[in-house]
C-alpha cells in the first residue's frame, strides 16, 4: 500500500515513513498543504495521513481538494487538540478518521488497517491476476478454466497476496493479517502454506507467482510468471 503522509513536522514525518516501512508500506512525503494536495491527486496513493495545521495550504482546505477530486481517498487527520470541537471539525471537514497527536504507532497501524478493510473492497465480488481468478463470495478460485480446490486459509492466503500485488510482505505480516496472532519466531507456518499455494495456483512453464524475497519474505508478482 502506497501512504502519502502530509506532515510539516520532520521529526514525526520521518518517525511514521520509518514505521510504515518497516510493515511494507510504501511512503510519500509532503512538507507543506499545497504540496500534500498535488501528491494526493496525482499520485496512486491508497491513504493519506493528514496533518491539520500545515503551511501554505491549511489540512482541512487540503482535504476539501482531495475529496473534490478523489472523494473515496481515505484521509486520517493528525491533531495537537483534544477537544471535541476539533475532533468534530476534522471528521466534518470530510476525515474518514482522527488520531491526537502524541499517539502511539500501533494505535495508528490499527486505524490504517481499519480504513483500508473499509475501502480496500472491489467493486464487483472478484479479484483477477494474469488468468488467476478468485470470487469472495463463494470462496472459489480458478486458474483459466480450472477451479482450484483451495482450504479456507489457504484460500485467505492467496486473497491476501492478490490485494497486496507487487508488494513485499514479511512473515509477521502475513501471520498478523491470516492468522490474527504471532507464532513463536521459529515457526515455520507461513513457509507451509507457501509451499501448498504455489501447489495449485503455479504452473509447470512458468515461473513461481509466489516469488521468495531473501531475508524479506514473499512477493506476489503475476509479471514474473508471463
């Protein structure tokens, strides 16, 4: 996921592109609103971190050319107030969300997944990638023609992969999103259940869509199998 963080303050700035990049997020940086506005209309961000008070372009008028121009964009607005009537402000002036500032990062990890679960939906019931094809509904996979018989992680697993497309996921990643709690650090459940995957949805002639990143953990990545 590519995260735009319009945030003048470099300390946090860099404090929150560290973080996101340590969960393999990608991050954009904008120091100043006008800025933080080109970025999140030009660019093919997924979410933006948006602070309030900001130079050259205050974040609430940020936020106002946002939704003119991408109204679904997910905003989750930084503020120094604790007051009611900020927070309110925020979440009238078009925030999907809010978080006071100081916070503590996995309290902001927690919102971040929140708006995504919420926006991260396709608009019809299916994801496709290079001839492989799955329906969130029935909870059926097909390569081409041919349906794959999948178990409901393994089935988990590879929905997983197809949204996160391109990206690099760490073991703790893919425990934390498809079993919901960590394994002892040697446990080697994710490599399993790879190995199952790439089982049914590769093909003899091609390369894996399950590409092994060394001491990173795994890409899903349909431009190696062509």
């Amino acid at each position: 996921m590519l995260i735009l963080i319009v945030e003048d303050e470099a300390g946090i700035s860099r404090f929150l592109e560290r973080g996101l990049n340590a969960h393999g997020h990608g991050v954009l940086c904008a120091y100043d609103g006008e800025e933080g506005a080109r970025l999140a209309v030009q660019e093919p961000v997924d979410l933006v971190l948006l602070d309030i008070s900001l130079p050259r372009l205050d974040g609430r008028e940020v936020l106002r050319r946002i939704r003119f121009r991408r109204p679904n964009l997910p905003v989750l607005m930084l503020t120094a107030k604790d007051d009611t009537q900020s927070k309110v402000g925020a979440l009238d002036a078009g925030a999907d969300d809010y978080l006071t500032k100081p916070f503590v990062f996995d309290e902001l990890l927690a919102r971040v997944r929140a708006l995504t679960r919420r926006t991260d939906q396709p608009e019809s019931s299916q994801i496709k990638s290079e001839g492989l094809r799955i329906d969130l509904l029935s909870r059926h996979a097909w390569l081409g023609e041919r349906r794959i018989d999948l178990s409901g992680r393994e089935f988990a697993l590879l929905e997983y992969f197809m949204r996160h497309s391109g990206q690099v996921l760490s073991r703790q990643q893919i425990l934390s999103a498809i079993w919901e709690y960590d394994f002892e650090p040697n446990s080697n459940v994710v490599d399993v259940y790879v190995r199952h995957l790439r089982n049914k949805v590769d093909t003899p002639e091609r390369p894996s869509l399950i590409q092994t990143v060394r001491g990173a953990g795994y890409r899903f990545d349909p431009a190696c199998s062509r």
